[in-house]
C-alpha cells in the first residue's frame, strides 16, 4: 500500500479549512488544535440533533459506503450522520460477497466506480493499508473506517470526544487499554491520537496480545509515559478511562489460540468497586464477554453514549471534508 504521508493532500475544490477536501486514514495526520475544530461542530451537531433532528446541510450530496468487513456502528452512524444532515448514502450492500470485489476487482478500481457516483466514500477492508490505497486512485475523499490491524481513525475522534464530553477534559488522565491490544485497531488509532495530550497510557493485556512495538514508539516519541501490565490490579486505582476492548476472534489462526486468551479479562461489578468512582468504562464495541451485561447499569458504563457521540462526530467530518462547516 502506498505511504498514508504520500495522500494526505487537499483535493482541490471542496472550500476552505484544514479538513475541507481531505481523506482521512490515519490519526497521524491530526493535530490538537485540527480536533478541537472538528469536536466544536460535533458539539454543534448534538445540540441540532437533540433540537431539531436534521439539518439540509448537505443536501444533494451523495455517500458511498464499502464495508468489506462487518460493521454496525461505524456503517449506521455514517448513515444516519448523512441522512441528518440531508444526504443521501449508497450502501454497497454485502461487498465481499454480492459486489465485483467477490469476482476480484481491486479496491482502487471499486473505488473509482464508486466515486463516479457519491461525492466521498467511506471504506472498511480487512487489509492493512486499503482505505490509503484506494485514496491513492481516488479523486474524492475517501475515509478510512478500519483496515484491518491497522487504524480506525473516525473511532479514535470519537473516543477522545467522548472522554472530553463525558470527563471535560483529556488533560491529566489516565487511560488503561485492556484486552486485545495486539489486534485492535481502535487502541491502535487511539494511544497514537491520545499522546497529544499530556496523558498516562496503562496497557494490560495477555503477553501474546500485547501492543505492537510501533505504537508503543509513536507514542514514546511524544514524551507520553506508558507501561505494559499483565494484570489489571496493577493500575486500576489510578485509571480514569478503562478502556476495554474485544479479544478478535477474526484475527487468529486457529480457535486452540483464541479459546486460550479470550477469557483473561473480564470487567464485572467487582472489578469496578475496586475502581475510581470518577472513572468511566469505555469500549468501542461490539462487545462479548469482557464486560459483565451487569456493569451496563453502572454510572461509569458510558459506552452505549460513546457510540452515539460517534454519530455526532461523523456529522462534523463529513461537513468538513465535503466543505461544508
Ligand atoms: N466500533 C466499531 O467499529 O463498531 P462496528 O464494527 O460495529 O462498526
């Protein structure tokens, strides 16, 4: 796949401002005060929605959504996101199996077709580097809504937006990674975004799930400090934001390896009596059984709100990049 640096120009002739025009697949390309402007209309966003519901903001455009891998949240939102503010979406329905990349055509090329009728299109791909490479053939922003291992930017947003809505601020937390930290794009995408900050990241993980090193040396190269745990008592007194992921069954080469793991850690009740009563519990979900359905009450549990704060967010991106906030 071609390098994220080699696409991360302005198409021409989507308006003004940083975001306007822009594809976006990684959260490298983001500084703070770039977020603080996308996370000021996602603010504007939510107070529309609760108000009114919708806004012709991007009426006649068009969103085409290719999701080559399952998708609820990420899909839905960036549907609802296009429909509240007047668009309209054209859903590649069951990609991997009923549109011409079943027969073996290229991302790039699926891309181009799709372009030819959507103004910007949102892409999901099992493989590390597609959302950059069909951006390279594309002549219209194309986002990158999770390639595999790699990133999951669009989540990464709506992490640090949720953080911010629901603690006031990133500044001066620390945010504990638990689960899957080897396959998980989401923390991939998230400890990257999260060492803008002046943070703590606490990883705890099975020794075989651990973060991969490159994260680790982004983050590193930040000045951001952070420690690897094998378990979760180490660090819980002092977690702010516990952010539990998913063990990816998807992502192991037999069940033997994955039936070993999957069950290393679970958040219930009891784990949360241990924690801060200030802190929140976050997950990008779709969730098994790592968190306890009992902890769903809990005041802490924000993560039903999270993925609604991710429409929001996806209404302020596609305003921007299309060039129209
Ligand atoms: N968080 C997330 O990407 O969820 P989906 O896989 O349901 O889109």
């Amino acid at each position: 796949a071609p390098s994220t640096a080699r696409i991360t120009g302005v198409l021409p002739g989507y308006g003004r401002g940083w975001w306007a025009g822009r594809h976006i697949l990684s959260v490298a390309q983001f500084t703070r005060a770039e977020l603080h402007a996308l996370f000021d209309v996602a603010t504007e966003m939510k107070q529309m929605v609760s108000r009114a519901g919708h806004y012709e903001l991007l009426r006649g455009k068009v969103l085409a959504l290719l999701f080559l891998e399952p998708s609820t949240r990420t899909a839905c939102s960036f549907q609802a996101a296009m429909l509240r503010l007047g668009g309209t979406c054209l859903t590649v329905a069951d990609a991997g199996k009923r549109s011409s990349v079943a027969k073996g055509e290229s991302v790039e090329d699926t891309v181009r077709t799709l372009e030819s009728y959507a103004d910007a299109a949102i892409v999901r791909s099992p493989v590390v580097g597609a959302a950059a490479a069909a951006a390279a053939a594309a002549r219209k922003p194309v986002i990158n809504a999770g390639d595999g291992i790699g990133e999951h930017p669009t989540q990464a947003l709506l992490d640090v937006f949720t953080m911010r809505e629901e603690l006031g601020t990133v500044n001066g937390l620390t945010v504990t990674f638990v689960g899957d930290l080897r396959h998980g794009r989401t923390v991939h995408s998230l400890a990257r975004l999260l060492s803008l900050y002046a943070v703590r990241l606490r990883y705890v993980s099975p020794a075989s799930l651990r973060m991969p090193g490159e994260v680790l040396e982004a983050v590193a190269a930040r000045g951001v400090e952070q420690s690897e745990h094998g378990s979760l008592d180490d660090v819980l007194r002092e977690t702010d934001v516990l952010y539990v992921t998913r063990v990816q069954r998807e992502r192991f080469d037999t069940v033997a390896e994955y039936d070993a793991v999957c069950n290393e850690f679970i958040i219930t009740p009891k784990t949360l009596a241990r924690a801060k009563e200030t802190a929140i519990v976050m997950h990008p979900l779709p969730r098994l059984g790592e968190i306890h359905p009992d902890v769903d009450t809990d005041p802490r549990a924000v993560y039903f709100r999270q993925m609604e704060y991710g429409m929001y967010v996806r209404m302020a991106l596609l305003a921007k990049v299309l060039g129209k906030a």
